[in-house]
C-alpha cells in the first residue's frame, strides 16, 4: 500500500481557480475523506490524484513517485464512481474481471481474484446476473468488487453513496468501513454529505471555494472548528449562529449579550473572548447543547425563547424556537412537552460554547 502526498496543488479552468494551494499528507492505510458544498473542488482534486484532471500547479506523490504526467492505469488506483459505470450487457462476473483481463492476466488469476472479492462483498450468488437484475446496493457492491480485484495501492471514492435510499446509504457506509478495515488499503473518499465524512473519515479535508478550511479527525473538527463555515458544515441540525456584543462588567465578568440573550462567559474562555470587550462576536451553539432550564441553572447561563416549530423525531425533540431577532434550533429529550407558541427558558452547556471573529469568521 501507499501514502499519497499533494502538495501547493492548483487546478484552473481558464479564469476559474478551482482548487487553490492544497497540501495533504494521507498516510500509508489511512480512511481520509473530502468533504464541502458543490462547487469546492473536492471532486476535481480526487480526478487529479485519479489522473482524468490534469495538474495545473504542485505535485501528487503515489507511494515514493511523483504521477502528475502518468495516465491512470499506471498510477496503481482504483476508482469507484457516483454512478457505477457499469457495462449492461455484461455479466456481475464480466464486468468485475474487465480491467484484469486488460491488463492480460491469466484465467486462474481472474478467477480466483473475481471470487474472492464476491465473497467478501456478499454477491458470490451474483456473479451470473447482468446489472439490470440487481439493486441499486448490489450494483455497488459489483462497482467495489471491480475496484477491490485490482489490488490496488490507493482506492478513490467519488460520491459511491449519492443514489442509494437512505436505508441503504446507512448499511452501505457500516460495510465500507468494515472493507476498509479487512482490505487495509489508503482510501479517498469524497462526499457532500457531512454524515458520512464523520463516519467513515479516520480524518476529514473540509473545502471551500477550492480552498482547505480544516483538516482532522472527525470529533477534533466537531469540538474544535477552525472557523464559523467549518462549525456550521459539520452536525445536524447545524451549530446556531447569533451576533453577540462582549460587556465586562464590574468584578472582572464577562457576558456576551444580544436582544434575546444574555450569557455570562466561562472562565476557560474569558481569556480569549475578553479581547474582545465593546466589540462584537459571533456566538455558536450546537443544538444538542441547548436543554430546557431547570430550577437552580445559573441565570447567566439561560434565556427565554418562544417555539415556533415542533419536530418529533423520536429520540429527540427539535424545537425551532426564536430569541429576540434569532432562530435557533434546540434538541431536547422527547420526554419534553412543548407546543407551538409556547415560551420555555432554554439552558446552554457553558462548556461547549464557540465564538468566532464577525469580520475574519476564524474561530477565538
């Protein structure tokens, strides 16, 4: 297997600066997974890594060689595509064994690669069908198996999950980290879908406008984002963002204070938060940081909010609630009675406040 290395890697479609100065090191077995809006670059720095776009500016290194001008098939990768690219008029067998019989390997060597990778993926009872008389998770499973005969140093995902049901993404994101797992083998993986970053990801590239905002590991960018666009991709529902002004008070205490709020800054932050004194800053609160208050809450601590939406999903309650100008989300337990126009006394988790620069977006 291989680590893969980019480094000041630039990509322009004439006067579009699609990918802007990115530098990754995945290292050698490593699960790594791109992820942003549409438009971020994240599938066009895979296709360079892939070969199919070429390199305007910087380097990717495969394993100890730079591959910017070898063609695909000699840069030892496989792929896997949003939408399968699978031969209709072949069998599951035919088209997992297509790219080994290219490549002139013998008989034998097809077969037993083609039944070991049926056998792990689960469609060894497949293997006669023709694509059409599969569903849309065993076509993927036929797409992987193509990729996982290869033996390749490098897998590379682009989007593999977008058209499966929701059911189906969930079980196929539980088997392709349990193949990552048996395979070992360094793995690129890009999506849109913040869900499947933080669950397949051993680290996460989040993109924006063709830049890298962060890098890490899934729970490090949660706890602690670089920046207010990286706070609000990452979690569902997303962070609520409100505008704060920072008052320091008589005795040293610091709160943060809009129409709707009024909240004491922790000691922990107040070191960082109290440059800021007279100033405006941009308060984050996850959803699931917001509880219903209860007697005893500090009062620097909670607000009143008015619920004007109620969505009960089960294990949770969202409330959309408003806090003078703001709407904010809240999950709370499902035990909650809450009704619309209801005006409840909401509680944040002092620990897990973020506050970031209202003209820069960094985080403080």
């Amino acid at each position: 297997m291989a680590q893969v290395v980019i480094r000041n890697l630039n990509k322009r479609f004439d006067d579009v600066h699609a990918v802007q100065d990115v530098n990754l090191e995945i290292r050698d077995k490593e699960f790594v997974v791109f992820v942003g809006p549409s438009g971020c670059g994240k599938t066009t720095t895979l296709r360079m890594i892939a070969g199919l776009e070429s390199i305007t500016s910087g380097q990717i290194l495969i394993g100890d060689r730079i591959v910017n001008e070898l063609p695909p098939m000699d840069r030892d990768i496989a792929m896997v595509f949003q939408n399968y690219a699978l031969y209709p008029h072949m069998s599951v067998y035919d088209n997992m064994a297509f790219g080994l019989k290219m490549r002139k390997f013998s008989r034998e060597d097809i077969a037993r690669r083609v039944r070991e990778a049926a056998e792990i993926l689960g469609i060894q009872d497949y293997l006669h069908r023709k694509p059409r008389q599969l569903s849309g998770g065993q076509r993927q499973r036929v797409a992987l198996g193509r990729a996982i005969v290869r033996h390749p140093q490098v897998f590379l995902f682009d989007e593999p999950l977008s058209n499966l049901d929701a059911k189906l993404r969930v079980q196929m994101r539980v088997e392709l980290r349990k193949l990552h797992e048996r395979l070992g083998t360094t793995a690129v993986y890009v999506t849109h879908d913040q869900v499947e970053a933080m669950t397949l990801g051993d680290r996460v590239m989040v993109m924006r406008d063709g830049r890298v905002q962060q890098v890490g590991e899934p729970l490090e960018l949660y706890n602690h984002p670089a920046n207010r666009f990286v706070a609000g991709f990452l979690g569902s529902p997303a962070m609520n963002f409100t505008t704060v002004r920072v008052m320091a008070e008589n005795g040293g205490e610091l709160w943060v204070v809009n129409q709707g709020m009024r909240i004491q800054v922790p000691a922990a932050l107040a070191g960082r938060v109290g440059r800021y004194a007279g100033r405006e800053l941009t308060l984050g609160i996850r959803p699931e940081d917001l509880r219903i208050a209860r007697d005893g809450d500090a009062e620097g601590l909670t607000f009143e909010a008015l619920v004007e939406v109620v969505e009960q999903l089960g294990s949770e309650i969202l409330l959309d609630v408003k806090t003078g100008a703001d709407m904010m989300v809240a999950a709370v337990e499902p035990t909650v009675r809450a009704k619309l126009r209801d005006r409840l006394r909401l509680a944040v988790n002092p620990e897990r406040l973020h506050f970031f620069d209202a003209q820069t977006e960094e985080a403080v």
